[in-house]
C-alpha cells in the first residue's frame, strides 16, 4: 500500500503540473522527487512524443512495445508485478505516469 506521504506529495505535484501548466525544469525535478525512476522514464518518453492520444483512447510507446491506459491502468510488465502487488510506494508505472502528466497538462501527440 502507498504511504499517505506519497499521497499527499503526488496531489500535490499534480496540481503543480496542472497550475503551471508547461514541464519547468522545477516540475520535472519534483516528478523525479516523488516517482524516481519510474518520473525520469515518463520525461524521456514524453520528451519523445510518445504517448498518444486517439480519439478518447491514451496510448504509450514503451522500451518494446505500446501500452493502452485506462486511468490509473497499464498492462506492462511492472505495472502487474510491482504497482498492482503493492511491492513498491508508488500507485503508476512510469507509462500511466506519462498519460497523467499530459492529461493535466492538455498536452498529447495526436495520431490518425
């Protein structure tokens, strides 16, 4: 289970993307802060335009393959053996993180 400090440091940092509106270098290091390695990866793969958006459906290009996101939800490998297992303080993979960040910032990769 996810500690209440990790929650509450994720509302916050979720309303500072939202409010701030753009990836500051401030925000970025906050995202590192609270998800580690798993915020370092959402960057890269959002600095990479790789996550998608088509229609209502949110799409992620991982190391190897695309994931679909359903809210908080991934099918990827760390998602299943990590998130949903509780093994780790963090609620998303770094996929679902990905979607979230641009969610909140109305920001996406449009694709056909």
């Amino acid at each position: 289970m996810v500690s209440e400090i990790f929650l509450r440091k994720k509302m916050e940092l979720f309303k500072r993307i939202k409010k701030g509106g753009s990836l500051t270098k401030d925000l970025k290091k906050a995202i590192i802060d609270v998800y580690g390695s798993r915020g370092k990866k959402a960057l890269e793969v959002i600095r990479w335009r790789r996550v998608m958006k088509r229609d209502n459906r949110w799409f992620v290009r991982g190391k190897s393959d695309e994931y679909e996101i359903v809210q908080a939800y991934c099918t990827c490998r760390d998602y299943v053996l990590n998130i949903v297992t509780e093994k780790v303080d963090v609620d998303m993979c770094y996929h679902a993180l990905a979607k979230k960040i641009c969610e909140l910032l109305d920001a996406h990769y449009v694709s056909g």
